[in-house]
C-alpha cells in the first residue's frame, strides 16, 4: 500500500511539475522559471481531476511507475549488498572449525545466519543437507544471529560455548527441535544428554567473550542489512528468507564458476 502511495506522490509531482512548466514558460512578464509556481484552488482542482481521469483510462501508469521503483529499489539493494560482502569478505568466512558444516576445505562457502528458534530456518535443515550430501565443495559457515528474543540469545551462547567442547553440531540438532522456554538447568540437562559436561557449558556461556561472538555476528548482519531469518550470503549474493533446494544449488553452482 505504502508503494501505491509513493507512486501516486511521484505521479502528482510530475503533473504539477508540467503545470509549473508550463506556467514559468508563459510570458507573464511579472513571474519567472527560477521562481516557485503558485497554484490557484482553480488550478488545483483541475490537476486532481486530470490525474483522476488519467488512472481512471490508463491504471497501467501506476502499476509501471510501482514496478520501476521495485526494480530500482532491487538493484540498489543488491549493489549495496555485494559491497558490503567484499567489505566484510574476511569476517564472513571466518568461523570456529565445530561451527562449520559439509567440507571444512571446500571449494564453496554458504554463510547462513540464523536464529535456533526461527520456525523456516527449521525449514530449510532438508534442504541444507540435501546440498550438503550432493555437493561436496561446499563449506556451509553458521552465524548464529539471535532476533527472536531471549531464548534465541540463550541458545546462541549456549552452542558458541559448546565450541569449547567439539559439540555444536550435537547442541544445535537438538535446539533446532526444541519448544518452550530455556533455562541455563534445561540447557545443562540437554548438554549432559548428548554427551557434554553441562556444568563447564554453563560456566563458559558467561565468558564475555562468547557474547562478544554473537554481537559480532549480529554487527555483521547489520553491516549487509539483514533484518530477519535465515540469510544466506553465496559468492556475493546475499540471498535472504528460505528458499527451496534448487534455488541453493544454482547460486551454489554459479559461485564455483
């Protein structure tokens, strides 16, 4: 609705600047083009009606005029976004050897930021290992990115600590599956139930340096303005929201071009 307001605005100031064109180029001998039109309730009212009348025979105008907004909107956001990616390059493929997935030495990195409690990240764990089992060049990079409030802030800094202990792949399959609200006892009960010493887990989610790795990661997103999950960055696309298994494979094949 806000685009159709906008296009409606854009539509209104070409009209009254045509007006005002036409005003500033009749020789009135007492106004001149570097001066602002002034429009009478006359005038006024005539524009309102020739823009009634033109959407009215030809609503195609605003239709284009929303169309050519979303294009210029997209390619500026996509400039933005490769820029940002070259910028932070260094940043986005770093990551702790637990916190990787598919082939540590591939050819292809996917850096997917994503929040454990975000119900289409939960979606896309399929697609993700349907990839990963086809394609072994790729190296899958996980930023946990918490947005979704506390327990997604628990959890991230329960699986940065986890790190400390070779068990963030075993931590995240199991908050991936999980409901309901988190506490350190939960997440202690869980840690010990896949073979982690929940007490040391615990203790090492207070380190400030593990919420310094999460403010790090939220720092980055916020550098290629990502406001939601998942995202994934590939080559220098930044491709946000889930997205099918075929969409994945072709950028994954385009950036080992």
């Amino acid at each position: 609705m806000k685009r159709w307001i906008l296009a409606g605005s854009m539509l209104a100031v070409a009209m009254f600047g045509s007006v005002a064109l036409a005003q500033t180029s009749a020789p009135t001998g007492t106004q001149t083009g570097a001066q602002p039109p002034v429009f009478t309730p006359v005038q006024r009212a005539a524009i309102v009606q020739i823009m009634r009348e033109a959407l009215q025979q030809d609503p195609s105008i605003l239709r284009d005029a929303v169309n050519a907004m979303q294009a210029d909107d997209s390619a500026n956001s996509a400039r933005a976004s490769s820029e940002a990616i070259a910028q932070f390059h260094t940043e986005l493929l770093a990551s702790p050897a637990g916190a990787v997935a598919g082939n540590p030495n591939g050819s292809v990195t996917v850096v997917e930021f994503y929040d454990t409690r975000c119900t289409y990240c939960r979606k896309m764990l399929p697609e993700i290992d349907a990839l990963l089992h086809s394609d072994h060049k790729v190296r899958w990079v996980y930023k946990d990115f918490p947005v979704l409030g506390p327990d997604s802030t628990i959890e991230a800094k329960a699986l940065i600590a986890s790190l400390r202990q070779n068990g963030y792949a075993k931590l995240q399959a199991l908050f991936m599956k999980q409901g309901g609200t988190e506490t350190e006892d939960n997440i202690a009960t869980l840690a010990n139930s896949v073979g982690l010493n929940g007490k040391k887990l615990i203790a090492d989610m207070h380190d400030p340096a593990v919420s310094a790795a999460i403010d790090a990661n939220l720092a980055l997103g916020q550098h290629l303005n990502i406001d939601g999950t998942p995202a994934f960055v590939i080559g220098d696309t930044l491709l946000p929201g889930a997205v099918g298994l075929s969409d994945l494979t072709a950028l994954v094949q385009a950036a080992e071009k």
